[in-house]
C-alpha cells in the first residue's frame, strides 16, 4: 500500500517512516519506533492502524497485531485526554506505589488500563520509568511527578484541565 492509498500514514509521515526504516538492515525491523509514533499521531493502535503499518512494512496484519499485543505500552483502545502511568517496579513498590495507586483509583474510580468517564484520564500501571531513586512516581502526559503520596498524587490530577 502507498502512501496515497493509506490515509493513516500521510505524505509527512511517510517521509519519517522511510527515514526511520532506512537506519535498519530490514524495513520490519523499524516496525516498533512505527508504531510508537502511530500511537503518537493517532493516540491508540486502532485495528485499521495496525493494517496500515503492516501494508507499510511488509507484514502480515495479524503480526504486527501479534507485536501490538506483546507490549503494553501499545494501547488498543482510544485514550483520554491525559494519560496517566503510575510505576508499579519494585523501587516505587517499596516507597509505596500501591497506595499512590490504590488513591487514584479510588477518587476516579477507575483501574489500570481504563479511561474515566468523563475521557480525562486514561491510567495505567507500567514497569519501571527509569526514576527509581524518586519513586513512587508517576508520568502524567510525559512529565514526571516524583516522591508521590497518595495525596499529592491525586491532587496532581484533580488539577489537570
Ligand atoms: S521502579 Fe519506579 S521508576 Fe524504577
């Protein structure tokens, strides 16, 4: 499939893909820094998207769906407006992440991997965010918030437009 044909992977991104693909001996290769920046353009990986990319890459839709799944930090359903990760490893374990957790579930009344009603928040609990000395912590929309209590936590979001 072109890039004309595919209304998904634009002219623009295209360009990227090609530049990106170019840097490893097989297109394939590329396919996860594609999809990362699908998620990014599209803010999920929709069924339609993974078609695309593997009309792109040269794949079966049912491998990159295979890749998709794989990783979590590939989302199959649309996200809210703030997507909220909250580290769930063992240094943040060990400070407390469970209740920082357990808070924000609580007052959005929402579990890792859901969206709250209103489509502000989507949540989820990941592996280590590489701030272990800072934990708990959480990434809220690619800004980290560190040494969280489950106050400060909640307050961080309750403030969030
Ligand atoms: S364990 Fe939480 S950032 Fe590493």
């Amino acid at each position: 499939m072109s890039a004309s044909e595919n209304t998904l992977i634009p002219p623009e991104l295209d360009a990227e893909f090609e530049e990106l693909a170019a840097r490893y001996p097989q297109k394939r290769a590329a396919l996860l820094p594609i999809l990362h920046r699908m998620q990014e353009v599209h803010g999920w990986i929709s069924p339609e998207v993974m078609e695309a990319v593997a009309g792109w890459i040269g794949l079966a839709p049912v491998e990159v769906e295979g890749v998709v799944s794989f990783y979590p930090m590939f989302r199959r359903r649309p996200a809210g407006r703030h997507l909220v990760s909250v580290c769930k490893n063992i240094s943040c374990h060990l400070c407390g992440a469970e209740d920082v957790l357990a808070a924000i579930e609580k007052r959005f009344g929402l579990k890792p991997g859901e969206t709250s009603a209103d489509g502000r928040i989507t949540l989820q609990a990941v592996q280590c965010l590489g701030a272990c000395g800072y934990g708990p912590m959480m990434d809220v929309d690619g800004t980290y918030h560190e040494h969280l209590t489950p106050d400060s936590a909640v307050e961080i979001l309750e403030e969030l437009p």
